[in-house]
C-alpha cells in the first residue's frame, strides 16, 4: 500500500468510530437518557474518538507549511 492508502485506510477507521460515537450520544438525546451512565459511557467514547482523530492529523497538519492567508478566505467570483 502507498502512503495516501495507508493514510486514507487509518483515516477511515478513526471516522467511522468518531461517526459511532456521536450517533450514540444523537440516540441517547433522542431517547431523553441525557444523564446517568449510559451518557457518561457514550461521552468518553465521544472524547476518545475525537482525541484519537485529533492526534492522528495532528502530525499531518505540522508537517505541512501554513497555507497563506487568501486561501483561507472564500473566494468571490464576479457573476
């Protein structure tokens, strides 16, 4: 595998667990469980998923050069 593929793959199995975790929390509130263990449960694995994911970009976002301002700003197209 390339390392676009080993990132994508990687990539794709911490999306999946974060996408996991905030559909449990989405039930929990849809169900009116916002409180107890069952929350407490569902919230760790949220902080988990979303830690994990944070840390896996983090090395992806450092090794590149900060974009230049203009990019980061929509673009305006004369119609």
């Amino acid at each position: 595998m390339t390392s676009n593929d080993d990132f994508r793959f990687e990539a794709h199995k911490r999306l999946l667990e974060l996408d996991a975790a905030i559909s449990d929390l989405m039930m929990l509130v849809v169900a009116g469980k916002i409180g107890g263990v069952e929350w407490s449960y569902a919230n760790a694995r949220y902080d988990a998923a979303h830690s994990a994911w944070t840390h896996f970009l983090k090395p992806k976002v450092d090794d590149q050069a900060s974009p230049p301002l203009g990019c980061l700003s929509p673009r305006h197209v004369d119609q």
